[in-house]
C-alpha cells in the first residue's frame, strides 16, 4: 500500500543524545514536511522541502536539521536533544502547492 | 501576522448536527483545508476550499468566505466514530500551512 512511513513509533532520549528521525514516502510526492505536535497547539512546521535537493526552515527549526538526497527520504535530525523537544513528531508530503497533505503515523518523543 | 481560530471543544449528540467555526488570518490565501484527527492517529485530509460557497462530501461540508476569512466544516447525521479533533489549516501565498489548534468533538450517544 503506498504511503508515508515513519520510525521509530516512539522513543525515549536522555538529554544531549543526538536521534535520527526517519520518513520514507513511496508516492512520489514533491514536498516533505516535519512537524510536531503539542497538546494544546496547533501543528508546527519544523522544516520543510519542496523538492529533492532542496529544504527551508519552518516556524520552529532551532535544534533540528534535515537533508533530502533523494525524492523519497526526508530524516529529521536532533543533534542534542533537549527536554522541550519532547513531543509527536509528523512526517507529511504533498504532491505540490495546495495539494492536501498525507501524514505519517507519526513518533512520541520523550527526552529526559 | 497570521492566526487561526477555532474552538477548543465541543460536545453534540449522535444523529444530530454540529457546525465547526474556523477565522483565519493569513499572509496571502491558497485555500482552506480541514483534517481530522482521532486520538493517536495522525491527521487526515477531509476537504480543501479555495472558492466562497459550499463543498459537500457525503456527511460532512465545509463552506468558505474569503471576504470574511472565515470556514466551517459541518457534520451531519453524527456518528460516535466522529469523535475526533478536527484541525482547521489555511494555505499563505508561500503555500505553507498555518494551523489551529483543533477542536476536540465529543459525541455522546
């Protein structure tokens, strides 16, 4: 079944431990996005990229860095990973411009 | 700058109808997308409206005002499955995504 798939699911950090957030999508999608989600807040976007080669910043990209070698992968990296990073983290992609976004399972992160 | 606004909760009555508000403030307009999102699961698409008017899909319709900037999604006929926060997204001129913060839908039998 194509799709967006992330991992782990969850994962416990101890604080200052870098983790490799990982997103695979097999539609083919231009645009890859992270976002996380925090009980009470809407989604916010971490980083994004439109096309493969390509990434920009989001509304909250301190302590987070990514890369897009290829069409299909999008990791989100924490290099040092701090408690207020705890949180869900969401992959989506999207065709392009207003194309509705098609969301991964997510990963429950917890940094102690 | 750029805001969404939509309620925090609501509570409605299975088989009844319940119409969730949505204000959006946004640096230029590329349309208004709906999600639904049970608990634990990730967000899914439910409609997408870039022109004032109505867009029906079954059950649920989300209407548009762009004069306005304002949308609602109404449910009909509600279902216990429907309980769900339902997440309001309008797209800025830079295509990004600006988000509410959800409405959490409480269905009681």
């Amino acid at each position: 079944t194509a799709g967006i798939t992330q991992a782990p699911t969850s994962q416990i950090l101890a604080a200052g431990r870098s983790m490799t957030l990982r997103c695979t999508q097999d539609m083919r999608h231009n645009a890859m996005y992270w976002y996380r989600q925090d009980l009470g807040l809407g989604l916010r976007l971490i980083h994004y990229s439109n096309t493969a080669g390509t990434t920009g910043k989001g509304e909250v990209p301190d302590g987070y860095s990514v890369s897009r070698a290829n069409t299909d992968d999008f990791p989100l990296t924490l290099a040092s990973a701090v408690p207020s990073q705890t949180s869900v983290y969401f992959c989506a992609s999207s065709l392009d411009g207003p194309s509705p976004l098609h969301f991964g399972n997510g990963t429950r992160l917890t940094v102690t | 700058g750029q805001n969404i606004d939509q309620p925090t909760e609501m509570t409605a009555t299975e088989g009844a109808i319940v119409q969730i508000n949505c204000t959006y403030q946004t640096s230029g307009f590329n349309g208004l997308f709906w999600y639904q999102q049970h608990a634990g699961e990730a967000p899914t698409f439910l409609s997408y409206n870039v022109l004032d008017g109505l867009e029906e899909k079954g059950r649920f319709s989300s209407f548009l005002s762009r004069s306005k900037g304002y949308s609602y999604l109404l449910l009909k006929e509600l279902q216990m499955k429907d309980s769900a926060s339902y997440l309001c997204a309008s797209m800025d001129s830079n295509y990004q995504l600006i988000w509410g913060a959800g409405t959490k839908l409480i269905i009681k039998p």
